[in-house]
C-alpha cells in the first residue's frame, strides 16, 4: 500500500515538524538559560571596568564605584538571562498545543488510511 501524499497531509507534517522544532529550540534555551544563571559569567577585571566605565574627570574608580557597577552589571545581565529563559518557555507553551492539534490530524488520517 502506498501513502497518498496531498496538499493537506503535506501541510499537517510541516506544521508539525516546525512546531516540534520550536519546542526543542525552547526546551534548549530554557535549559542553558538555567546553566547561565547557575554559573554565571566571571566578575569583569579593574582593566575591564576601567575601560568599560571611564570618569569624566579621568581619575580613577573607587572600590565603592567598582562594586556598584560589578552589582549593576550582574543585574542586569541576570534580567536578560530570566527574560530569555520566560521567552523560551512561551515559546514552548505557544506550539505545543498547536503541535498537538497538527499531530492528532495526522494520526486521524493515518488510521482512516489503514
């Protein structure tokens, strides 16, 4: 017996192959977003702060000025790290119901055909 290809059945597999594809992309991203915020990157050096934050008056940074920013710097990058990681799980929560629907069709069809 051979499968009956049509524009439908067509539609149904690439809906589900991209949809499927989406929830592997965001299960994968929330995972390393998790490993990000697990070990996250290293403190940057004084050199780095100091290129990164120059003082109008060019004096140099105090201990103070160093952990303020180092502090920022790591909020920062951690409210970019959970923003990813919620994108990932919306992403994820977005196609797996329209995964599901696609791949159900399929399976209606493939038993309608045996």
């Amino acid at each position: 017996m051979t499968a009956k290809w049509d524009i439908r059945k067509i539609y149904l597999y690439l809906v589900s192959f991209a949809t499927l594809m989406m929830m592997i992309f965001g299960i994968i991203q929330f995972l390393q977003g998790i490993v990000n915020l697990t070990y996250p990157n290293p403190s940057p050096t004084y050199s780095e702060l100091e290129m990164k934050y120059n003082r109008p008056d060019g004096k140099a940074l105090t201990a103070a000025e160093i952990k303020q920013r180092t502090e920022a710097d790591r909020a920062q990058q951690r409210y970019y790290e959970v923003r990813s990681m919620i994108n990932s799980l919306i992403m994820f929560i977005v196609a797996l119901p329209v995964y599901m629907y696609h791949w159900r069709k399929i399976g209606k069809t493939e038993v309608n055909l045996i």
